[in-house]
C-alpha cells in the first residue's frame, strides 16, 4: 500500500533538503580548509589536488581513449551495415590495433601471453586450476622485477599504470572464458575456440576499465543477428551522449566545489567540522563514486547498445539504498553480477569447492596491483 501523496512529497522535500544543506557545509569546509590548495592551484575553484581516479580516466579519456571509442563505434556500425557476420571478427582486429597503439607491442604481447596461457590451463577442464592459474598471472604484477622491466616500456608512469589496469581487467575476462569453457559440454566447444575467446577479450568499449560482461552472453549476442536501423541508432547514441554528458557535469562540479580526497588525507580538518559537514563529505563520497561509474561504465554501455549488445546495469543511486550490501551489489552491479555467476551459481557440485569459491571472489576482485594504486573496477 502507498503512503499518502503529502506524505510522499514531505519525505521528498525532507530529503532533497537534507542533501543540499550537508553539500552546503562541506562545500564551506572544503573553501575553508583547502585555501591553499586553492591558491596554490589557481583562482576560483580548481579540482580536487588528491584526487586520483576521476582525473586519471578523465585525462586518458581526452588524450586518446575517447577517439579510440570513437574508432570502435565507427568500424563497428559500418561491420553491421556492410558485413554483418563478420561483425565480432572486424571488432576483435580493431581492438588488437587499438591496444597495440596505446600500449605498444610489448604491452599488446603481454595481454595476448595472458589470453594464450589461461586458453591453455582450460584444457584441462578444472575450475580450481582455472583460478589458480588467473591468481597467479594477476599476482606476477606485483613480483618487483617484473614491475621494474614494465615500468621502463613507458616514458610516464601514467602509461605503465594503465597497462597495469588494463592487465588486471583482462585476467577477469580471461577468467570468465576459461570457467564457461570448463563448464560446457564437449559438443558445445566449438562456440568457446581461441578465435572468440580473442575476440571477447580485445573487445575495446570493455577493454580498460570494464563493465564486466560474461562471456556466455556476449557471444550469444554478438552471434546474432538483427536488423540495422540507422534512424534507432541515432536516436540511442544522441539520448546516450546528453545522459553521459550531464552526469559528467555533475561529476565535475563536485570535484571542484568538494575537495572530499584532501580533506579525507588529513584529520585535522574533519576534527573541526561539524556533524552535517561530516555527513555532508560522507554522502558526497558515495554520490561521487556513484556519479562517477555512471560515467565511466555509462560510456562504454553506449557503445555495447550502438554494437547490439545488452550492457550491465548502471549502477543504482546510494541514497535510494537502505544498506550498504544493497549498495556495493548494485553500485558494481556487472563486477556483482560476474563474481556470483563465476563462484555460486555455476561452480562444480562439490560444496567445499562451491565455498571455496565463493571465499576466493572477493580477494580476486579486490587484489592490489600496485603497492599503490588500486584496482579501479
């Protein structure tokens, strides 16, 4: 039963109001306690000096990410207008083109050695070595002389750490593949060969940062076939663009009018804030993580639509959430909805290796790849 109109719109009003008094002091913390980042940066209200993540993709974004997207989705409509079956292999050849001319040859050889040795473990048909053999490349990033050779590929340390996200991300695809390979009927082999297992890892909208996309439905649906509608397409990437660039705004705004990082690098500013400050900084770090993703997944869930593909789902806005269990299963929702398929829902009937599966997903998800700098997925 719904509650009275009235009711509705006192509670609507009571939270909107809420909200926008806890960003007002924060805001005031942050012109407060962050003056010297201020004048140090410049006048007016530069971006948070702390922040890592936003800047970092942000930056990628504009170098060169954002025109390499704009390949894909280019080669991507011309493969569905001209040769439609041969859709997944004209993707697979401009994502390979793609990573060897943003991470070189070297990074390019690195995530196909990855692809060859997990194919290889998955002969064996053992979920258990599958994972061992995932953890164990992922864990060679950390090993100091294999960090070291990396490192010296690159002229910045920008460079090294997106190949380092990017190795990271891939492994999970790896993953994803090599455990439906082991899973499947040996007469259902044929739709799990080297070639797609190619062409789901070097697929480009997903290649850096994710979403997370099973391999299962990927090649379900990049196998079909449906027909191309120049008039829909434009209609999803033009609703999809204002979306994407509205919430950018909204991010962007709030990193310049919060400094939540640097305020967080310290405890001498928060120690004097008041409680609505502190709930204000609080709520705005999950707004913003929140903000954040619908961005950097929202993207690449664009061009999955543009290719014909059904994206994850974005994630779910935090203040609508009760429970903080609620919100990390539906914030990364794909990253969720990927680890329980992988651990739970399809793993071998044994129960202990039903739990020790299921124990092994989030250290797998949340492994460092960098003495650091996190792994953003």
């Amino acid at each position: 039963m719904l509650l009275p109109a009235w009711e509705l719109c006192l509670y609507g009003l009571l939270t909107v109001g809420s909200h926008l008094y806890a960003f007002y002091e924060a805001h005031q913390v942050s012109r407060s306690k962050c003056a010297t980042w201020a004048c140090l940066l410049g006048h007016g209200f530069p971006p948070d000096p702390m922040d890592f993540e936003w800047s970092y993709w942000v930056e990628w974004g504009r170098e060169r990410i954002l025109w390499l997207l704009a390949g894909h989705l280019l080669v991507s409509q011309m493969s569905r207008l001209l040769v439609e079956k041969y859709k997944p292999w004209c993707l697979m050849v401009y994502g390979m083109a793609a990573c060897w001319l943003l991470l070189g040859i070297k990074g390019f050889a690195v995530i196909l050695l990855h692809a060859a040795i997990s194919f290889a473990v998955a002969q064996f048909q053992l979920s258990l070595l599958t994972w061992l053999c995932s953890l164990i490349l992922l864990a060679t990033l950390r090993i100091p002389a294999v960090e070291e050779t990396k490192r010296r590929w690159y002229d910045t340390e920008n460079e090294y750490y997106l190949l380092l996200f990017t190795v990271s991300v891939r492994c999970l695809f790896c993953t994803s593949f090599c455990l439906e390979y082991c899973w499947h009927a040996p007469a259902q082999k044929s739709s799990h060969s080297f070639p797609w297992m190619l062409a789901y890892v070097f697929y480009y909208p997903t290649f850096h940062n994710g979403p997370l996309v099973n391999f299962d439905e990927f090649s379900k649906q990049m196998r079909r076939q449906e027909a191309f509608s120049v008039k829909t397409n434009l209609i999803i990437f033009i609703v999809g663009i204002i979306r994407i660039f509205f919430w950018w705004c909204l991010a962007e705004l709030m990193i310049h009018l919060m400094y939540i990082h640097a305020l967080y690098s310290s405890a001498l500013p928060l120690e004097s804030a008041s409680y609505w400050a502190l709930g204000g900084l609080a709520l705005a770090q999950v707004l913003f993580f929140y903000v954040k993703y619908l961005v950097l997944y929202g993207v690449p869930g664009l061009l999955l639509r543009m290719d014909g593909l059904k994206p994850p789902a974005l994630p779910c806005c935090v203040s609508l959430m009760h429970s903080f269990t609620k919100m990390w299963r539906l914030v990364t929702a794909s990253t969720h909805v990927c680890s329980f398929s992988h651990t739970c829902l399809l793993s071998c009937p044994c129960c202990s290796l039903k739990y020790f599966h299921r124990k092994l997903s989030p250290g797998w998800i949340l492994l460092n790849t960098s003495k650091n700098i996190p792994l953003m997925i």
